[in-house]
C-alpha cells in the first residue's frame, strides 16, 4: 500500500513535469499526451499543399534546422507516405472558424508533428511554437547533436487580438538592414504581426523620396556626437561635416518589407509630421515658418521640459500647416510610402508638434483667420485632415498618436493611444479603431532594473508593470480595440543588442497579453516560462534583460531612520546582502525583513541566488544615494 502511494506520487511527479511547456505566448490550449517524436536526420517538412509563399515559410523553417546542425530535408508531397518521420503541413481543406486566420492547430506524435491552418498565418505560429517545443540548443549556430526530442501533445491556439505590434525607431539611431531583420526575426518567434517602423525624426530621415532627394541627401546625416541625448551633446559646429547616419533605398525597403511578410508581419511605416521634422527641415527650411537654415539634431538639447508635461522648442521642428508646399510635400512623401508598404495603414505621427513657431507667425495667423481656425489645436487638426485626405487617396488608412485627436479627427484615421489609455478610451467611444500603447505598460525604452545599472533615462517600466497592460479599459467595446504594441525609442539605444535587452522579456508581457487568453493570465507561469527563454536567448547569442531577478529596493525614511526594503517576484528565491561594502554578498545576510542603513560612505551590495547560484546582476548603490532616494 505505502509502495503504491510512492508510485502515485512519482507517477503524478512525471505528469506534472510533462504537463510543462514553456510557450510563450501561451497558447489557449494545449494538451499533453503520449510519446515523444524524435526530431533526427530521418525527419523531413513535408509540404502539402502547392503554395508557394507557405513554401518559403516551410523552406526557411528547414533553414533554421539546418543551422542548428540538423540535415532535414525538404519535400513538397501532396499525397505523402504516412509511415514517413516528417513534419508535416497542411492548410485545412474545411476551414476550421475557431482559430480565424492565425489560428493553427498543432499535434506531436511519435512518428509525425502535424500542423494545420486556415492560413499561411496560421501554419507559420504554429511553426513557431514548435520552434519553442525543440531543445534550447536548436537556438545555436553550433548546436553539436542535430537531433531533438519534442513531447507528445495537443495544441489549439489563436489569438486574441489582430495587431501584436512592436514598434523601432530607427531615426535617434540609425540600424543597418541586417539589424532591422534580426529584430523582424526575433518577433516572429513570438508571433508578433506588426512592425511599426518609426523612419523620421528628428535626428535623421531614413527613407529614401526619390522625388525629394535632399531629405536622404542632407536628412539622412548629422554630425556625430557622444554623451547623453539632449543634453550634453553639443550643438552642430557650423561648416562641420555630418558623418553619422543611414537611410534605407527604395529596394532595401522592399527587400525588408518582403522578409517581414514570409514571416507573417506587416510593416506599419511612420513619417512623423508636422513636428519632429528637423531632420526633413534641414532638407527643406522652405516648409517651415522661420525657413531659417538648420541642421540635423545630433541629440543636442532642443527643447526645455516643464513639471506640468509641456514643453517649448528651442529650435523650430514644425512643418507649416498653413503653406500649401507643406502639402505637395506630404503628397510627394506619402505617393512613395504607399507605393512601398502593401500594408493597410501609414502612420503619420502627429505627436508632440509644437505650436508656438505656430502661434507667433504673421501668415499662420491671417491664414487661421481667413480660414476660420480658432487655435491652433484646430489647426492642427486642419493639417490632419488634410493629411487623411492624401493617404486616403493612396488607397491606404491613416493612424496616428493620439494627439491627432485634438481639434477632431479626420473621419476614417485610427488612434495610437500613448499618453496612456485616455485617448484611446475617447476615440473608441466615438467608434474609432485603436491601438493601445501607452507609456504606462508599454514604453520598453524606460528602464526596467535598478537605476543602478541600468543606462538611464527618466522614466522606469519593470517587467511586472508591462505585465499588468490590459488594453480593452473597462466600459470600452472591445471591437475598437484592434490591439496593441510596444514602443522601442532609441535615443539611449545605440545598439541591435541592446535594442533586444530592452525589449526581452517585456515584449514577452506585451505578447502573452496580446496572444493568451485573459483569463488565464498568471504571473508565475508566465515568469516561469520567461526564465526557459533566457537560456534560448543565450543559446541564440542575443541579448535579453533578467533585471526581472534583481532585488527591488525601496527605501523609506521616518523618523530620521532610513530603511531598506528588498523585494523580487521571481518564485523559488532568496536575496543576500551586505552593508559593510564586503563581497560576496551570498554567504552574508539573508534578506528576511527590512533593515536599516547608516548615514556614511559604504555601500549596500544585494544580490537573488537560488540553490546557490547567482541571478540577475549584483546591485551596489553607495548610502548616500539611498539617503538621496529616500526624500
Ligand atoms: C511619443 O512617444 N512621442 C509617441
């Protein structure tokens, strides 16, 4: 009797472990069963059905095994030998209305992997997930074995929402074509469908206009400065050679927009007007009030921020809505764009477009009186119009920032709510589409660890938060919400791998909210996948944050008494620290409650182990800035 009760519980032990896969997103349904299928150079793709872009996605599926040291081959085989080892995939010949266009349905068995779909879409997440079912070493280009075991199971899987979008902006810096891919790829893993491509700013125009060559000529460069982005960096010299930039051609943009599509993402493409335009100015000073000469910002100070939110250029970057050139410009622009990007939507920015060069021009001012325009909130709901009216006539949707709102929206433009979810309640109340990203859930360019040792810049979003985003608000109807993205700014990301470390894992939140069902959103799952994927992330040699492992210190000061606080949400860990400067911290005290610090010069050193072993990065912060963060 007691043997029995042992062997039920390592029985029920061996289910419970079997029962884990570590997808993310986590599909709706998945569902362990017997056997395992052995992936090994008897292993084929079988295609079967005769579709030549579900060829290219098979074909580049069959890659990735290659690279990992697998010799898979290829087959395109309508009625295939059921005897074979293959993967196999199919679109389904009855179209299955539970799982819609991206849906796939997904099953392991010992002799086949079966995947099928209503759609290329569908075959491809599905192809994805099975990606996440291989071993981790199947992530590296030296991966030694070329076989793999993939467990038996059953998967259903959609998605919630039809616009899982991560937006990159290329303009504060610029990323060659290659890097724009390895960031396309790396979505695509995570079936993310949209990559919004923030190509002006600023600080550099990156898409090439043949009909207004100057803005890749003049706007694409600027003069290459170190230091912190608008603040240290010093203005351009005058006569100084601008040697920092890029800018796509026209056949690179295609080449990008066609690698993103065999790989189930469409390009949203913003041309941010009528403010960050500096970079388009330097081009073209003609369109704007002052038409003074400038340059391309290197990320010198621009502008002076105030406690209330607004803000006043110091250098105007504002076309001017009341010029008709203004017009012939966007409709030069916006012919080239729409011609490139298949895509239903351009996007035109519309944020943070300063008023005051505006507000002080004599022929805005007779302009907005001839015209009726009462401030020039509705001025720049003037321009918007206008500017729906261009793309619209390309064929294509408009969507913009939520300041496109201000003054009326054009009728058939679309909202990207960021300054938080109050636009994007507003619009959908009158009906119109949104797509939710506010800075409060999905700013992945705010810190997410320890100001410590993060690269600074003036706002945080620790993994958590971006966990807790919901984008359909309480009241809203859900069939406005077309879904939502974060956004990766680049003014403190000078690099494609530290572009990844800002995006992972909380684009995993991002998607897990996008993809999963709500109702089964769960932290400590979610979490415990997340820690399976840095272990692919490193097998894969790129670069992903685990400042989710770091203690979160929190420090309070009452009485003349200055306490610290150390917390993570990571199960299964513990923290030790020191606050006598030594190292290791390990063997030091363990974190069980709060304790406090003395007025000096040592330092609190912190770190989370578990069974021994380090997670996450030491955390060193001298006293006197903890003194500093406890007012
Ligand atoms: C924005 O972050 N200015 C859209």
């Amino acid at each position: 009797m007691r043997n029995c009760f042992f062997l039920i519980i390592i029985l029920l032990g061996v289910l419970t472990v079997k029962a884990q896969h570590n997808i993310i997103p986590a599909p709706v349904s998945f569902q362990n069963t017997n056997g395992m299928f052995m992936l090994d150079n008897q292993t084929s793709v079988d295609l079967r059905t005769n579709n030549p872009a579900l060829r290219k996605m098979a074909e580049n599926f069959q890659m990735f095994l290659k690279n990992a040291g697998t010799n898979i081959n290829f087959k395109s085989v309508p009625n295939p030998d059921r005897s074979n080892k293959a993967i196999i995939l199919d679109l389904l010949k009855t179209k299955d209305v539970t799982i819609g266009d991206e849906g796939y349905l997904l099953e392991v068995n010992e002799n086949t992997i079966e995947i099928l779909a209503n759609t290329n879409s569908g075959i491809f997440n599905g192809l994805q997930t099975l990606r996440q079912m291989l071993p981790r070493d199947f992530e590296s280009k030296d991966h030694p074995m070329g076989i793999g075991m993939v467990m038996g199971c059953k998967i259903k899987d959609y998605p919630r929402f039809g616009w899982r979008g991560l937006m990159f902006d290329v303009s504060r810096h610029f990323f060659t074509v290659d890097e724009v891919k390895s960031y396309i790829d790396k979505m695509a893993q995570y079936k993310f469908n949209v990559f919004h491509w923030h190509l002006t700013d600023d600080e550099g125009w990156r898409i090439e206009i043949k009909s207004l060559p100057k803005l890749t000529e003049i706007g694409a460069w600027r003069v290459e400065r170190y230091g912190r982005f608008g603040d240290t960096r010093p203005q351009p010299k005058e006569g100084e050679k601008a040697t920092y930039g890029g800018f796509y051609t026209q056949e690179q943009i295609k080449d990008v927009v066609k690698y993103a599509a065999e790989r189930n993402i469409t390009i949203v493409p913003e041309i941010d007007i009528p403010g960050h335009s500096m970079a388009a100015l330097a081009a073209y000073p003609e369109l704007s009030t002052l038409k003074k000469p400038t340059s391309v910002n290197p990320g010198a100070k621009f502008a002076e921020w105030f406690a209330n939110g607004t803000f006043e250029m110091l250098i105007e970057n504002t076309l001017n809505p009341s010029d008709e050139k203004v017009y012939d410009f966007v409709n030069k622009v916006m012919t080239e764009v729409a011609a490139l990007f298949p895509g239903q939507y351009i996007h035109m920015g519309g944020d943070e477009s300063y008023h005051g060069f505006w507000e002080r021009d004599a022929s805005v001012k007779e302009f907005m009186k001839k015209n009726n325009i009462k401030d020039t909130h509705e001025l720049q709901s003037y321009f918007v119009k206008r500017v729906e009216k261009i793309v619209s006539s390309k064929g294509k949707k408009l969507i913009g920032w939520d300041e496109i709102l201000e003054g009326g929206l054009a009728p058939g433009a679309a909202v990207m709510s960021w300054r938080g979810m109050k636009g994007g309640i507003e619009a959908a109340k009158m009906g119109v589409p949104v797509v939710m990203t506010p800075t409060t859930y999905a700013y992945i360019d705010y810190t997410q660890g320890d100001k410590s040792v993060e690269n600074p810049i003036y706002a945080d979003l620790s993994l958590e938060k971006t966990f807790e985003f919901e984008p359909v608000p309480e009241g809203v109807d859900a069939k406005y919400i077309l879904g939502g993205q974060a956004n990766l700014w680049t003014e403190v990301v000078p690099s494609l791998q530290f572009a990844f470390y800002m995006t992972y894992p909380r684009a995993f939140s991002t998607i897990e909210t996008l993809w999963s069902p709500k109702e089964a959103k769960n932290w400590n799952g979610f979490v415990n996948r997340t820690e399976a994927h840095f272990y692919r992330f490193d097998a894969a040699k790129t670069n992903i944050s685990r400042a989710v492992y770091e203690p979160i210190v929190k420090v309070k000061k009452d009485l003349g008494k200055i306490t610290v606080e150390l917390t993570n949400n990571v199960p299964n860990t513990e923290i030790y620290y020191s606050i006598d400067n030594t190292y290791p911290v390990n063997y030091s005290k363990k974190y069980t409650s709060a304790f406090e610090v003395q007025d000096g010069n040592l330092n609190l050193r912190a770190q989370t182990f578990r069974n021994g072993q380090s997670l996450g990065r030491e955390l060193i912060i001298p006293f006197t800035e903890l003194a500093k963060r406890a007012k």
